[in-house]
C-alpha cells in the first residue's frame, strides 16, 4: 500500500506535468488565454513553476513541503521533456527523450520505496543528490550535447542509435524497478551494515537470473542516456565510471551479505552472477 508521502508526490508529480503542458495545448487549440500568460514561452514556464513552489510553500511543511517541491520539479520537468520531444527543432528532440527518461527514473526511485519499505522513506530517496560524482556526469553530458549539437547539429537528430538507447533506458528502469518490488522490504538504497530481523535472502524472480539486478538495470540505463543523447564521449566516460562504481559497490554489498547469510550466500554466488560484465563480485577463499 502506498504511504501517505507517496500519495502526496504521485499527485504534486502528475498535476506539474500537466500544468507544463498546458501552454502548449492551449496554444495549439488557439484559445488565447492572454496570450498564453506571456509571448515568451520560458517566462511562462518560470511564472507557473514559481506560483507552483509559492502555492506549496502556503500549503505544506516540514517533510511533506521537501517531498512535494521534489516531486513537483521532476512532474515539470517531465512535462517540458514531452514538449521539447514533439514540437522542438529536431536537433533538440531527443534531448527531451532524455530529460523525460530523467525524470522518471528520479521520481518512480521515490515511488517504489515509498510502496515496498516506506518505513525507510527519505528525501535521499529521490536520489537526486545521489553524489558529486553523479551530477558532474550528468552536466558533463549536457555540456556534450549542446556543445556537439551546435557544431554537428545532424548529429543529433534522431537515429537508429537513440532509439536504441530509450529501449535500454526503458528496459533498464523495468529491471531495476521489478529488483525493488521483488525485494519490497528488503531493498535499501544505502548498503545496510546490520542485519534486520526481517532481512531475507532473495533468490528468486529476476533475482534467479542475477545477483544484482538492480544494478544492472541502473547500469544500461545510464549507458542508454548517452545513446539516447548520441554522446561519443560521455558514452565512452560513463561506461567506464559506472563499471568501477558497481565493481566496487558490489564488493562492498556482497561483504555485508556474506556475513549476514553465510553459506547460504556462497551457494548462490555459485549459482548465479553478478549480472554485469567483468565483475564476479566478493568470493570467499574456502
């Protein structure tokens, strides 16, 4: 069952990204609502973003005003992405594939806890201050983009390439989000050094076919980003960065889980891999 703050994100998500789309429907269905607020479209976008975060401000606080601002960002910038992929210059479209995809990602990470372990429910849950690491990534792509699109403009319009690398980020984010619900409770973004009272072993599901599918999906799906924005040299970078973090996070995890499950670990880590490639992850020397 989904917990109150998820119910409460779910609903500031969807009405922002109705309220960003909203200027364009109205314009294309020609009702001239003064002018659409204002000849320009981006003053329109930062007067209904900024009414948003007031009317939340009013409305809510503590926790509850942390999740909604959250949650109403990622719902407009989902919006924006939907527009920017449809109506924008085909050189800029599949830059609103990726923000859209962003998005997502961002926001269904708060859902899913919210729904399988809201008891462990946090504003990191967003992950959207996931680490320093992470968001150079992510500008160093943007950066890329707009660098690459200004000089090679043809290179980034839509192409076998980037519709390859949505299927990855689509196919990812399910891998990802059926290893969270597969693992409902026992499922943590942060790598737990004690063992809970109720902490299993899971075996079974997508968890049959790897030890780790949660990293895996989050794996492709950054690899799919790249593709999606037809980066040559993010893509190179970001395959190499997210291989050393998951090599070493999951030395790390599996540690942890040796020591909570013991034999019990080992004859799965005999079983099944990692599920990502070159990384055999922690094995004990019997």
């Amino acid at each position: 069952m989904l917990c109150y703050d998820g119910k409460l994100s779910f609903f500031c998500f969807i009405v922002a990204a109705v309220i960003a789309i909203l200027p364009e429907v109205l314009l294309r269905l020609e009702l001239n609502v003064l002018q659409v607020y204002f000849n320009n479209v981006w003053l329109t976008h930062l007067f209904q973003l900024g009414f948003l975060n007031i009317l939340l401000l009013l409305t809510f606080c503590g926790f509850a005003y942390q999740v909604a601002v959250r949650a109403v960002f990622l719902g407009y910038v989902f919006g924006i992405g939907i527009i920017i992929s449809l109506i924008a210059p085909s050189s800029w479209q599949m830059f609103g594939v990726y923000i859209t995809i962003l998005a997502t990602f961002h926001y269904t990470e708060f859902l899913s806890i919210a729904w399988i372990n809201p008891s462990t429910l946090s504003i990191d849950s967003f992950i959207l201050n996931h680490s320093i690491a992470y968001g150079v990534a992510a500008c160093s792509s943007w950066i890329e983009f707009v660098v690459e699109r200004q000089y090679f403009p043809v290179m980034k319009e839509s192409s076998f390439i980037s519709y390859f690398g949505l299927i990855l980020c689509i196919c990812g984010e399910i891998l990802r989000k059926l290893a969270m619900f597969t693992a409902k409770h026992n499922f943590n973004h942060i790598v737990q050094s004690e063992k809970m009272d109720d902490h299993e072993l899971i075996t079974y599901g997508v968890y049959g076919f790897c030890r780790h599918p949660s990293y895996v999906g989050w794996f492709y799906w950054s690899l799919g980003t790249q593709l999606i924005l037809q980066n040559p040299v993010c893509f190179l970078a970001y395959t190499m960065a997210s291989w050393k973090f998951f090599h070493d996070r999951i030395l790390i995890e599996e540690i942890t889980l040796l020591n909570f499950f013991g034999q019990k670990y080992v004859e799965y880590q005999k079983k099944v891999s990692t599920g990502l490639p070159f990384i055999s992850g922690y094995k004990l020397n019997l």
